[in-house]
C-alpha cells in the first residue's frame, strides 16, 4: 500500500515520568508512515484527492502538545487516534516516537516506541 511520509519531525513537549520533564520539558522526534491509496491523486493531481502531510503534521503537533503524558506509549496511541479521526483515508499509521534526551547516565542517541495500528474496519 502507498504511503505519505513524515521524518524527523521535532516538537518540543512535557512527557515523562519525572516531574522535571512535565515541568521543563525536552525534544522529542517522530516519523510517521500513513498508509493511504494514493492512485487517485496520483492522476487527478488535486490535494483534494489525497491527505496532505501538512495537514498530517498540524495535527500531530496539536495532539502530542495538548497534554502531558507519562509514557511514551501513550503518547504515540493518541496521535494515532487523532490521526485517524481526523483522516477517514488513512488506513493504518506506523509512529516511531523518539526521546533524545531522556534523563538516563548513558550514551545513547534515544530511546523510542514504535507503534503500529490499523483502522478498525466497521
């Protein structure tokens, strides 16, 4: 299946487990893969036609800044729900949502979940 492409998309948010993460806040990186058919678009050339990664990205960062959470998980788990409300076309959505700055004593590039989902076909 097609797919519209985000990469290394950086927004500065407060989600953690610390409360200086909730308070300070950190960068975080994501990529997302929306898995859309796009042979329509492809011929009609109309961005009516397609979902447009600005729109993607508009709604990524809504979604990821209007709360605080914990866990990386759940964090990912609400762009994916929003994403899919917000998009009927995409069919499923694989987010890899990185932390490069986590408050470890370690030398690491980050940490991240990856999450896969597929809409629910009703």
């Amino acid at each position: 299946m097609d797919k519209i492409l985000v990469r290394n998309l950086k927004i500065f948010a407060y989600h953690g487990v610390n409360p200086e993460e909730k308070e300070n806040g950190q960068n975080f990186v994501l990529d997302i893969d929306a898995y859309v058919d796009i042979s329509v678009p492809c011929v009609s050339d109309n961005v009516d036609d397609t979902v447009s990664y600005a729109k993607i990205i508009k709604e990524t960062v809504k979604v990821f800044t209007c709360q605080k959470d914990d866990l990386l998980e759940r964090a990912a788990q609400r762009i994916a729900d929003g994403l899919f409300e917000s998009f009927g076309k995409i069919r499923k959505l694989r987010i890899l949502l990185k932390k490069p700055e986590a408050p470890i004593k370690a030398d690491f590039e980050y940490v991240a979940v990856e999450i896969i989902r597929e809409r629910d076909s009703v």
